[in-house]
C-alpha cells in the first residue's frame, strides 16, 4: 500500500497515513485531487479505478470515505477486506464508531492504524490482538508517573 | 501562564467556526500560543501542543516549526511523550529533511527498550518513513529483533525489514538466516508478515528465488500452511464470515505464484493445493473471492495443467456473472491479462463480456472493450462488430477514439466482404468521425483505392454521408478524396451494389466549394476539397468552373490553400497538356509501414516528406528545366526522368506522408508524358567507361548481393551498395559511395540518375556536396528503386561537380548490375 486517507463527503481530510516518501506539498496536491475524483463518482460505480498510475481502492462507510492506493500487484478485493478490518477496529475500539470519534480521537484512530498495518502491510491479521496490543498501550499512557495529564 | 487548552478542546473550538477566515483567526492564535510554550521549553505540556498542531496540520495549515519538537518527544521517557512523538515524525517528517536523521540515535535506544510497546513504536516508524540511511545504521538492530521469540515484536521486525530491503537492497542478505524458522511460527502475525518478507525477497532476487525454492524447501512448507488453513475447523480468532485467514492466504498463494513461476517441480506440488482453494472456497462473500481471485492469478501464471488452467477460466466465467460489480471489474482485468495464451477458454465467455460493454461503470466498460477487441476472429466478426458499432455509438467520448481504432483494425483482419468493410468503415465515419484518429484517413483512403469494385459505390455512400453532415473532418476529408477521384463514377449514374443516385456535375461541385467556404471545414479540409475539385477537370465536362474556382483560390490567405490554387492554375495554363495524365486515376496504392522514419528529399533548400514508394509528377516550376534537360540529355521514350526536387512544399496534413504526396496533389501513378517531339529519339550516346564490375568492399552488402562500381573516371569512382527494403522485396535499395582520389576536392556535387520506364525510383539527400581529396572521405546517397516487373535494372547517370575552379559533367551508363539486386 502506498497510502491511505480518510475523508468526509465535504472532501475534509480525517486522516492520512502515507508509506511513500513525498513532500508535504506533494501529499496535498495529491489528496486534493484524489478526494475530487472519488467524491465526483456516483454510487453505483465499482471501488476499483486507475487514478494516474495507481490502483486505488476506496469504500464509502457513513459518512466516510476510505481511500487506499496500492500497487499493480496487490488484490484489490482483499485490500477491501483490509479496509474492512480497519472500520471492525474502530468499531469495537469506540463502540459503535462515528465520524465525531475519528475526528475527536485522531491520534487514537493512527495507533490502531500503526497496531494493524506497518509499511503498508497487515501485521497482525487477529482482531483480537490487535485490540489487546492497543489496550495495553492505553493503559502504560495512563501509567507514565506524570499521571493523569491528558492530551 | 495558563496551562495550553487541552486537544480535544481545540478541537472542539475550532469546529464552531463558522467561516474559514474566522478558523483562520483562531488557528493563528493557537499557533503563537503553541510556539511561545515550544521557546520556553516547556516539557510538561510539550506533548498535548503537538498533538494540537497535528490536529491543525492536517486540516491543512502549517506545522513545520514543530517538527524539533516531535524529536524531543521521542527522546522523553514518558511513554505518552514517545507515542505523540513519533507519530508526530509520521506526520511531519520525511525523509528529504536532514530534521529526521536525527531520530536515528532515539530510534535505537527505543529499539533496544525494556518495554515492547516503545519498541513496537520505534519499528512501527522505521518501518514506515525509515531513510535510506536510517535503515543502514539500524538494519542490524532489525536483524536481531526478527530472532526474538516474542511474537509481538517478531512480526513488526519483519515488516521493518521489508521496508529495509526496499530502500537499501543490498541488506537483503543479511536478514536471510533469521528466515530459518519464521515459518514454524504458529502465530498468524509473523507466518503473515513472513510471507511479505519471504515474497519480497524472491521478488527482488532471482538467487534468493532459487535458494528458497532448492535449500529450503518452501513450497512444500507453504503448501502444508495453506492446507492446514483451509482443513482446520473454525478459529474464531481468524474467521473472517467462515474463511480461516483469508489475509494469510492470499499472501501465501502470491507467494505461490512467485516460486511456481517457470518452475515445472514448484509447480506441479502446488497443482493440488489450488484445485482444492479453487472448488472448495465458499464464493458468496467478498472474502471468498477475494482468495478465489488470487489463486486464478497464480493458476494463469504458473506452468499448471491445462484442466487447471480451464477450472480458473471459468472462475473469471463466473466472476463476470456475479453481481457485484468489483467481482466483474476484477474478471474482465484477469481475462485481459490471459486472452492471449488461453483464447480459447476466454472465447466461450464472450457473450458475457460483450454484455459487459452495457455497464454503467467507465473502467468496466473499458475493459469489456478491449477484452472484445482481444476476441474478434473471422467466425465470429459479423456478430461482435454488431455489438462494437452499436458500443460505439452510445459510448462516451473518451471511448470513442480507441473504439474506432479498433473497429477498423478488426475490420481490415477480419472483414468477411470488401462490401461489408466499406459499410463498417462508413457507419465509423458516420457516427464517430470526429474522433477518428488521423493516420486513419490515409489508411482509409488506401482501402478504398484497392477495392476497385466498390469505388462507385463508396463514393456514392460517402457523397449521401456529405450531404447530411460536413461537420466531422475526417469523413469529410476522406470523402473529399473519394469525390475527387471517382467522381465520373458518382454522375454517371452506375452502382451495382444500391440504388444509384441521379447527381449532376455542378451539384457535385456545389458540394465541394460548400466545403472550400465552410466555417466547420479545417484547413487541411480546404486543401483536400480543393484538390478533389482540380481532380474533376479531367473527369467532368464543367472545366470552366472549375477553372473559376481554382483562379479564385489563388488569391486565398490561407498560404496553402492559395500555393495549390496557383499551382493548379499553372497547369491549366502553362502546363494543360500534363494535366490528364497528372490527374489520372490512382493505381492501386502499396501498403507502406507508417510507422517508418521520415526521410527528407533535399529540394532546393526545402524540405519534404518522401515516401517509399514514390510517384514522379514533373513539378510545375523551375526544377522542370532541369528535368528536360536530362531527357533531353538522355532523350529517348524509353526513359523516365527522375527529379531530386519534386514537390512544392505542403505543410504537414491530417494524412501520413504517403498521402501527402499521393493524395493532395492528385498525381498520376503512371509515368509523365513523352516529353516534346522536338528531341530526338535517337539512340542517347554515353561515354561509357571502363566499368568494372568487380566488388570493390569485403563485406558484403545485406541480402548478400554484391556492391559493384558503377563509375570510376578522372579520379572520381563510384560504388553502389545493395540492400533490399523492407517490407517490400520489390524495392532495391542501393546506397552510391563516390569518392574522389584526385588532389582536390570535388565541390557541388551532385548525382542524378534515371531508369526505364517500367522501374521507378527515388533519390533521397546526399550526405554532403563535397568529395574530400584523396579518397578521404565519401559521399554517400541512397537509391530506392522499384521494380514491380522484375526487369532488368538499367541505369543512366549525370555527374556533375566543379574540381580545382572549373566545372566538370559527365554521363555514364550503368549496365552491370548484378541479377540479385533485380531479381
């Protein structure tokens, strides 16, 4: 996988995890014109296209896109299986997950990211653990002896 | 100073904005405040205010003067500190910023940490945005958490180094023994993340492919992986809607396909295993598909058996069936890929991708497309043309270009009539014409010319097809033409193949000038109508208006409509006694490859395209001279001059080169005229030389004919070399070498040369008008002789060339060709 974003049908960035090297400038040219052409497509057409020389898989969950580009090689129907797992995390991570979860919890959303995929790649195909990992990592932030102090 | 607000806070603030300038504003004020609490150094806060500027970062505004930050939050001890930190480096940092090469040092302590989480973190980011250098330095510290037995950390070392070969290749080895045992692992995680390592390794490296495959044995390994997978009972930790792993096994059956890949022994174990995945997975979910897809991949790249090949095929056959437009999409990509090697078994599904051309989905609809194209044979070209023109009508524009394309292309291969290529080529023009690319008129053009039969009834359909519409050019253009060249055909009323049409003369040339005025026509239309209106003075009776309309045009602004129109006039007044024959009926037209580099004839300074197969009108202006001077010179019936200068300069048309001649100006095929019976047609007298005709270089000429010397006097000698053109064997291609042993040099040069009449012949630009002394150097030119008729190649030379101050002009005949290069 070369990157993944996360985007409101407004075309509002809620998250963007890239596995590529790119500028900043780079990444916002092209989330910008990648968020135009998915939003511009309508519903009944299929989550696979060719966006400049890219595959790109993308899934509509509620209100939210997401939006996966990967390589010529890689299984497009089980990158939406990837995607799939990803929504099942949040879910049962938040409970019932909504857009206001992802936006308010931004940096919770990006260490479920880091527990599930690393470089682009499934690390840990268990729901289970990838669940438990986070769990406990939340409770070693609780535990850092400056207790208490939240983000 | 006031605690800095808390993230969710910020957030919650910024959201009630109600216009962007006022988010702006409030951005802006959470900034300084952000940046005066990074100059005081404030460590207590330090992690909460990047985490706000991340926020604010990704809504789209600037964070760069937080990336020093992130580092130190990475060097805190505080775990929070370490999770903030390195996602902030996620976020800011690349690797292009000297910034992050500072992350090095913290990266390995954290890899070496106490707790795996901090470690988890450390491989997490390396593994992500890791420098090239990066991995350098840290790649042994990798190395050694991919041996350790916690599966945790195991998992993410193997993805890590994935991300570490990527970037340094050369590193490749060094993780090879710590994939010993990665896949007697029972944890899902690292077999998973194994695999990815294992597959990026045989990817990179034809040696490790061979090492994994021979020492280690993996296939088997894999296969006995994958087995377990399927065989084994549900395992609610993996199940994903009843498939156990599906993640795991679509990378293992990658894997598969990488070492079963032209390896008949790696093959032929897996052939089990995948007709098991193949009629055992449960096809109703995504999931199932999603193994099914991959194991066809892996099937049609493999060297499986044929009952497999055929098991896979028909899962695409099923594939295209399935409701769900993603599964079709997925098909028609995969038939694509193995159209070529299975046809067959891709043939018996074609009803269902023809089907497919009526999705509503673009990419579908694409691939349905070439997919058809792929499929089109001579059994089946009446039915799927049906299905491709009716496609090409409704379809959106940006199809319609490559559709037409390969309409004409599966028409030329496959057409079962000339009547119906003529209809099919018609309805293109018709209802796509404007989006006909351009080497398609000239490649129509040549299709209508060769079939004779038809040409009354093409310019027929083509002047009913003018009449309703003049918007599309190509149509136009190529109609044009047709009327130009047939028109006789269309007034006289005769057509076998319809119901022929009463037209008149003058209504045919109302419709030609229409064209001339029209605001739709494009300039190259103009020229087209122009000369198709020329062409008619020779096959209708209404020479005067014709005459008219030519005298009009040639004060025309458009500079090439108004150099053809004086032209023209030229040969109605000056030269009307050339125009017949100059305006007679195209013979039937060579195929050529368009696709040839251009060659450029020298013509007095300016530049044409030539053509292989040439034609030789007499220009209509001074190089005539020249050219009645040769004939004169050489006099005789039985000789066809040839003109290095012959065409006046026309400026690069919607046609190819072959039209470009051939078309605008309207040219006889045939051999101009006799010229004048003032001169004589006595018996030339050449001073011929002692010609030898002994091969005068070691290597031999292409086509193993031998060069030979066609001319060897006063110092000067020159040397034919042969070769034979390609496509077209009736073309010789000869290349003259003159050198000059004299003590000067011979400056200005040139060569002409002339054939009989059956031959015809084109000289292209020399490499230079200067013969340096002393055999020092050569002038080379090349020849292209066609000899349809497979006579005996004769050849009559001038050589003119001004040595040491005073001009020199000799004639020569060349009889000594050797029979290979005519034969």
């Amino acid at each position: 996988m070369q990157f993944m974003l996360l985007f409101s049908r407004q075309g509002k960035l809620r998250l963007q995890k890239w596995y590529v090297p790119l500028s900043d400038k780079e990444r916002k040219k092209i989330s910008r014109d990648l968020v135009q052409t998915i939003l511009a497509r309508k519903p009944k057409m299929c989550s696979f296209l060719e966006w400049r020389d890219l595959k790109i898989v993308y899934k509509r969950y509620a209100s939210l896109y997401f939006c996966c580009a990967v390589e010529d090689q890689d299984n497009e129907l089980i990158t939406l299986e990837i995607i799939h797992r990803y929504v099942e995390l949040l879910d049962k991570y938040f409970g019932s997950v909504c857009e206001l979860d992802i936006i308010f919890n931004f940096e919770k959303a990006y260490f479920i990211l880091d527990e599930f995929l690393l470089g682009g790649e499934a690390q840990e195909t268990s729901k289970k653990n990838v669940l438990k990992a986070i769990e406990q990592a939340d409770l070693l932030q609780e535990n850092t002896f400056s207790s208490g102090m939240r983000c | 100073m006031p605690a800095p607000i808390r993230l969710r806070e910020l957030i919650r603030t910024i959201r009630t904005a109600r216009t962007q300038a006022e988010e702006r504003e409030m951005i802006q004020k959470e900034c300084a405040a952000i940046r005066s609490s990074f100059r005081e150094e404030d460590n207590t806060y330090r992690c909460r205010n990047v985490a706000k500027l991340l926020y604010m970062h990704m809504l789209g505004y600037p964070a760069h003067f937080g990336q020093l930050e992130c580092l130190k939050l990475i060097a805190s001890q505080k775990f929070t500190d370490k999770r903030i930190g390195y996602l902030g480096a996620m976020l800011l940092l690349d690797e292009r910023q000297d910034v992050h090469l500072l992350m090095t040092n913290c990266i390995k302590n954290d890899l070496n940490h106490s707790t795996q989480y901090v470690q988890g973190l450390a491989l997490c980011t390396l593994g992500c945005m890791g420098s090239s250098e990066m991995c350098r330095d840290l790649a042994g510290e990798v190395e050694k958490l991919l041996k350790t037995s916690n599966s945790y950390l195991r998992k993410k070392a193997a993805l890590c180094a994935v991300h570490v070969i990527r970037k340094v290749p050369e590193l490749m080895e060094m993780f090879l023994p710590a994939t010993k045992n990665l896949l007697s692992e029972k944890n899902h995680g690292v077999l998973h993340t194994s695999v990815v390592l294992l597959t990026e390794m045989c990817e990179r490296s034809p040696d490790m492919l061979a090492h994994f495959r021979k020492n280690e044995k993996l296939v088997p390994q894999l296969v006995r992986i994958l087995k377990n997978l399927i065989m084994s009972g549900y395992s609610p930790e993996h199940d994903v809607s009843g498939i156990s792993d599906p993640f795991l096994q679509v990378r293992i059956l990658r894997l598969l396909r990488i070492l079963g890949k032209s390896d008949d022994d790696s093959s032929e174990a897996m052939n089990d295993i995948l007709a098991q995945v193949a009629t055992n997975t449960e096809t109703s979910k995504n999931v199932g598909n999603a193994i099914l897809y991959e194991t066809v991949l892996t099937i049609m790249d493999i060297k499986s058996e044929s009952g497999l090949r055929v098991l896979a095929i028909n899962i695409l056959g099923r594939f295209l069936l399935n409701n769900d437009k993603n599964i079709r999409y997925v098909a028609l990509t995969s038939l694509l890929k193995t159209v070529q090697t299975d046809h067959n078994a891709v043939q018996r599904h074609r009803s269902t991708i023809v089907d497919c051309l009526k999705d509503l989905d673009v990419s579908i609809k694409r691939r349905a497309m070439e997919l058809s194209f792929a499929l089109v044979n001579g059994n089946n070209i009446r039915g799927m043309m049906k299905e491709l023109l009716y496609f090409l009508d409704s379809c959106d524009p940006e199809f319609k270009a490559d559709c037409a394309s390969g309409v004409f292309l599966a028409a030329e291969k496959y057409a079962p009539s000339k009547r119906w290529h003529i209809d099919t080529i018609m309805r293109v023009l018709t209802t796509a014409g404007s989006y006909v690319r351009d080497d398609s008129v000239p490649n129509l053009i040549q299709l209508i010319t060769n079939s004779v039969e038809m040409h009354a009834y093409t310019v027929q359909r083509l002047y009913k097809a003018l009449l309703d519409d003049i918007s599309q050019q190509p149509l136009v253009q190529v109609a044009s033409w047709c009327i130009g060249e047939y028109g006789d055909l269309l007034v006289s009323g005769q057509c076998e193949e319809e119901e022929p049409i009463q037209v008149t003369e003058d209504e045919v040339l109302d419709v030609l000038e229409g064209l001339l005025v029209s605001n739709l026509s494009t300039p190259v239309t103009r020229g087209y109508a122009l000369t198709a209106i020329m062409k008619l003075s020779t096959r209708f009776s209404s020479v005067n208006r014709i005459k008219k309309v030519v005298s009009i045009y040639g004060s025309s602004i458009d500079v090439e409509l108004q150099q053809r129109a004086v032209e023209y006039n030229a040969l109605f007044k000056k030269y009307d006694h050339m125009r017949p024959a100059l305006l007679e009926r195209m013979p039937i037209m060579e195929k050529t490859a368009t696709n040839g580099p251009t060659e450029i004839v020298q013509t007095n300074g300016e530049t044409e395209p030539s053509v292989v197969e040439s034609k030789h009108p007499p220009p209509v202006t001074q190089p005539t001279n020249q050219a009645n001077d040769l004939l004169d010179l050489l006099g005789g019936n039985d000789v066809v001059p040839v003109i290095q200068t012959t065409m006046p300069t026309k400026p690069a048309s919607a046609g190819g080169e072959l039209l470009d001649l051939l078309g605008d100006l309207s040219l006889s095929g045939g051999p101009p005229p006799a010229p004048a019976p003032s001169v004589p047609t006595s018996q030339p007298s050449f001073l011929l030389d002692g010609l030898s005709s002994q091969p005068l270089f070691n290597d031999i000429a292409a086509a193993g004919i031998p060069p030979m010397t066609a001319y060897n006097k006063n110092g000067l000698k020159i040397d034919f070399t042969f070769e034979r053109a390609n496509p077209n064997p009736n073309i010789a291609v000869i290349t003259i070498h003159a050198s000059n042993s004299t003590e000067a040099d011979m400056t200005d040069f040139v060569f002409q040369a002339a054939v009989p009449k059956t031959f015809q012949l084109q000289l292209l630009s020399p490499s230079s008008n200067v013969v340096p002394a002393l055999n020092q150097g050569t002038v080379t030119q090349v020849i292209r002789v066609l000899n349809p008729q497979k006579q005996q190649l004769r050849m009559r030379i001038k050589l003119t060339y001004t040595l040491k101050g005073s001009a020199v002009q000799d004639l020569a005949e060349v009889n000594n060709f050797p029979p290979q290069s005519w034969q």
